[in-house]
C-alpha cells in the first residue's frame, strides 16, 4: 500500500496512538489502513457407492501451483457465509453441486495471512465438470490421490486427517472430529 | 475506497474480465481491490471452584456497544493464529492469562462482513484486571450474567449454548461440540 484509498495522500507504516502494530497511515487525513486474514473455505466432496469412497479433486488451471490438485476452495466473499463460500465454490470449479455437513477442518496459514476452513460434503450426483479454474475435475480413493501433488499444506493435511478420521469413525461408530492445526511453512517453492 | 492504494488514481465500481463480482477497479493501473470478511476471535474464560463454573467478561469501554458486556474478542492480526488471537486480547482487554481449549463457536455475520470464533478456555488464576478497552471486568455464573446487557448477538448466542453444553456434558458424560449459526440482524440499534 503506497497511497491513502480516501484521500490519495500518501501513507506511512508507523504505530498509531493507542496502538501497538505497524500500519498504514495516511499522512494528511490520518485514516488507518488495517490489514487482516484472509479465510480460505472449501469443501470435501464425498461420493459413496457399494462402500467405496472417492473424493472430489481439482487440477488447478491458475497460479498458485498450477497444475497441482486441491479440493474446491476460494477466497470468501463479503456478504455470503462460510457455508455460502464452500457450497459457491465447489459449483464454480467443479461443477458440483453439494450437501453441505459440519466443519471438518481449519487451518491457520499465518505466513501468507490465511486461515483455511474446510467443510465435510456430500455429492449429490455425478453430474461435475471442470470449471473456469480447473484443467480437469475427478474423482479419487485414498489409494488413487496423486499425494504427491497437492498444491497446499492445507488440502494436504485435512486430506490425511479425513481418511484417518473415516477409518475411526467406522471402526468405532463414533464421530468426526474438528481438526486444527498451524501450516508454518510451505508445502514447495516454484 | 475512492482511490487506488499503489497509483492514487480515482477507482470505480465495476465487473473484471473473468469475475461476476462488482469490485473497486483502478481506472488507471487497472488493480483490482478485493474486500473480503474480517475475522473477530474471542475465547469463553471459564473458572470453576466447588463446582460453580463462571465466565470472565468484559464490559466495553469502545464504541459499538459503549457499556455492554461482551467475552474477550478481538480482529484477528496478520502474522498471528486463531488461538494466537483469543490468547493476545483476552490479555489486553480483561489482563488474564488462560489455557486455550477446542473452537467452541463459528458465527457467520454477513451483514457487517465478519466471522467470530470463540475458543473455551481456563482462566489460570484470578490476577485479571480491565485494560483500555474496558470499564471493568468482572467472573458471571449462569445466573449472574447480565443477559439484557450482552453487546452482540455472536456473544449472546456463544453463552447460551455454552451453558447448554455443559450441564449435557455434565449429564451424559459427553463431549462439546461446535456450534456453527448465521447471524442475520443486530442485537440493538443505538
């Protein structure tokens, strides 16, 4: 940031009165420009048949790690909820449309200021394609996930953490859990 | 946002190439400036001796909500976590030290572009004081709490499903869970 977004002034990083952060601060109208997290939410599309489970993948076809698979995830919007972003976003890069189940996994990813949220879903047919964003869409066992292609720590971290809870969950009758977990550095440099 | 934050030149409200969302566009450099939902943190500071259980809370010394009472929350920062977040402002705005347990609620707030987290968690001792952001600071039990007095609904809505949860988890044995609710209008008008 090098000019003020209401006066166009330009700013100055320094630490405002009552404060104790560096910011963006405008030199003639002193506004403060705050910079926060970004939430990234997602979906794990689940299709389900004769016991058999397969996830929902995505080739990513834009930078970042283009090329790379990831579940349907996006930057949240204003105005919409975090069910909203998930179930919005699954439609728009997959072409999927989804049941939405409770949260299943958040994520901080403090270096590159983002915090991840990712839903349990469900399928609802196999009517997907791959949208805007994606090379190609499709579905993969655990045994069929190209692991060494994931595009983040964060898909691949909620990834393991779902086939392991799925086994628990049906060996023990019991519940998902909420998993969290802090994602310090990058899964690759490119 | 009227100008542009890295030429200073004015910027419209439009539709970028490839996008279905209206966004500040730079009429000059062409840089797009994205808004996304901040997230607010808090934590649900508990103290229990003898078997009462009582929550730490906060009354407002800012605007909104000057005068009401509200548990430790706070925007969460750049470089930080989530648990990072309920730790720092549960420190700066009642001065108390707490052990961080598991996400106890998600709020959507689409209205004001927001997201709350609250986290349970265990005052370590009783040495806590009011910091700038409050008039006082004060341990509720159940009954004590100023139920007509709560500054927003995500707080509100966060203690009573608390207690809810506790006298279940007292009752059956059981474990929390996450509570996960859209908050669509304000508590109050001032």
């Amino acid at each position: 940031m090098k000019f003020c977004s209401e006066c166009a002034h330009p700013v100055s990083s320094q630490v405002p009165p009552d404060d104790n952060r560096v910011r963006f601060v405008c030199n003639n109208c002193g506004a403060i420009h705050y910079q926060n997290p970004k939430m990234v939410i997602g979906s794990i599309p689940v299709w389900e048949r004769d016991g058999e489970l397969r996830i929902l993948l995505c080739k990513r076809a834009i930078e970042p790690q283009y090329g790379y698979w990831t579940l349907p995830a996006v930057f949240m919007e204003n105005d919409e909820t975090t069910g909203d972003a998930a179930c919005r976003e699954t439609l728009e890069e997959a072409g999927a449309r989804i049941e939405l189940h409770e949260l299943f996994s958040l994520l901080n990813v403090p270096h590159v200021h983002q915090v991840h949220l990712f839903y349990r879903a469900t399928l609802r047919d196999l009517d997907y394609a791959a949208g805007a964003e994606s090379l190609e869409v499709g579905l993969f066992s655990e045994t069929e996930i190209p692991w060494d292609e994931i595009a983040f720590p964060a898909v691949d971290i909620t990834l393991r953490a779902f086939f392991a809870d799925i086994k628990r969950v049906r060996q023990e009758g019991s519940q998902f859990r909420l998993h969290t977990q802090d994602v310090l550095k990058p899964m690759r440099s490119r």
